[in-house]
C-alpha cells in the first residue's frame, strides 16, 4: 500500500519547495523484506537527489521487523552501515512495545544498532506520519 501526500501551500497559495517524504514499514524478520526497506531507501536517496529535491526517510520496524536494528541478530549490519554512510540523515526507528515485548521473553535488554530511535509504538508512528503527508511504502 503506498500513500501520497499533496505539495504544501503557503497561506497565500503559493507553492512552497515539496519535501518528498517516505515511511517504509518493516514489520518481518524476513532478509528479503529487510534488504527491500533498505534498497527503497537508497533509490528514493539517488532519485532526488539526481533532481536536486529535498527529502526525507525513515524506516520504522515493528513486530519482528525490529531484528533488523538489534545488534545482536541483524543479518544486514554492514548493509545498515553502508546505508547510514549513504543517507546520514536516514531515520531509523523501533517500536518500543516490540522491543518491551521481546526483551521480557528474552530476559535481557536488547542492543540496538547505532543511531536508532526508540518510538512507543510503531503503529502510533505510522498514523503521525502518514497524517503528517508522509508516503507509506511496506516493505
């Protein structure tokens, strides 16, 4: 499912710079699903910026999704390196439930990778941005 937003307005109607923004949703521990979050990311990255247009990503994972930003368990660390030296400015976000859960089974807390962000909860996060006009892409 893939959610556009129309450009900005100023207040007198004139068109504002549009900001491309873009939520891709990792909610399996699927490789495959990871490494499309991940690829999505550096095409929308090459896309505009070939066009010079301003951007912004986030990759949110969820449910099972979040082994890919667990230190631990991720199959793609030098993937996600590799990307964040890409795109440094990448949002790469957890949902805190998730994790809570996983730890209380686990008995430990988890180690995430460099530079995640931990949200209370994915779906809530989703809803924000996508009310925000971000573009919803699940990978």
């Amino acid at each position: 499912m893939i959610v556009t937003a129309a450009a900005a307005s100023t207040s007198s109607g004139a068109s504002e710079v549009h900001r491309h923004r873009v939520v891709f949703q990792v909610d399996s521990a699927d490789e495959a699903v990871m490494r499309h979050a991940i690829s999505g990311s550096l095409n929308v990255s090459r896309s505009y910026s070939e066009k010079n247009e301003p951007f912004a990503i986030e990759i949110l994972a969820n449910a099972s999704g979040i082994a890919l930003f667990r230190q631990d368990k991720s199959p793609l660390l030098d993937a996600l390196t590799m990307l964040r030296q890409a795109i440094p400015e990448i949002s790469l976000t957890i949902c805190g439930s998730s994790k809570s859960i996983a730890e209380q089974r686990e008995g430990h807390e988890l180690q995430l990778v460099e530079g995640t962000t931990v949200v209370p909860y994915g779906v809530v996060r989703l809803i924000e941005l996508q009310e925000a006009g971000w573009c919803y892409i699940h990978a």
